[in-house]
C-alpha cells in the first residue's frame, strides 16, 4: 500500500509540474511558446481558470498523499530514542552495571570524617 501511496505521489507532482509550466506567465507562459493555437477553442481566461483549478487540485492531491505516505510508512510507532542511549545500554548491560543502584559520590580531600575528629 505504501508504494502504491508514494507512486501516485510522484505521478501526482510530475503532474504538478507540467500544470505550473504551462499557465501564463508575464511572458506568457508555455501555452506561448507552442504558438497559442488554441485560442479558438479555449479562451484564454478560461484556461487560466482551468489550470489554476487543476493546480489547486493537483497541490490538494499532493499534501494529502504525502501525509498518507507519512502515516503508512511505519515511523513513530515505537517509542523514540537515540543511536547513543542504545549504545550506551548495551555497554552497561554488557559490563553489568545497574543504573538504578545508587552510587556514593566520591570524597574530596577535606571533607571526609575522619579529618573532622
């Protein structure tokens, strides 16, 4: 299912891509460079509402698919954790250490008992 979602994403924002190119721009767009033949059946405002509302729709299509993708993916269903606190668990499980022992904090000079005798 995922890569059938992320298929029709790519299809989609190939798809995108030809709409934006082909609407007008101040140069006139692509619709220009091929000469414009179709004036006599399509007006131009009409076209330009046309494309507009394909891109609307296409833009629509896209992000809801690629949040789609995101929650078919299978991301974010374990808990989260770092590549250095799985080391690190693996080093104390390794050498035995149990971080739920309480551990004193070691003396420094001039503060142990028996220099306060």
């Amino acid at each position: 299912m995922y890569i059938f979602v992320l298929l029709v994403t790519i299809l989609v924002a190939m798809l995108l891509m030809v709409v934006i190119l082909m609407q007008a721009s101040k140069g006139g767009g692509l619709s220009a460079t091929f000469g414009g033949g179709g004036e006599a059946m399509l007006s131009t405002r009409q076209a330009a509402t046309l494309l507009h509302k394909v891109t609307i729709y296409l833009v629509a299509g896209f992000m809801f698919l690629c949040l789609l993708a995101t929650l078919l993916s299978g991301r974010g269903t374990g808990e989260a954790q770092s590549v250095t606190s799985g080391v690190l668990q693996q080093q104390n499980a390794a050498s035995g250490f149990n971080p739920n022992i309480p551990v004193l904090p070691p003396e420094t000079p001039g503060t142990g008992a028996a220099e306060d005798k």
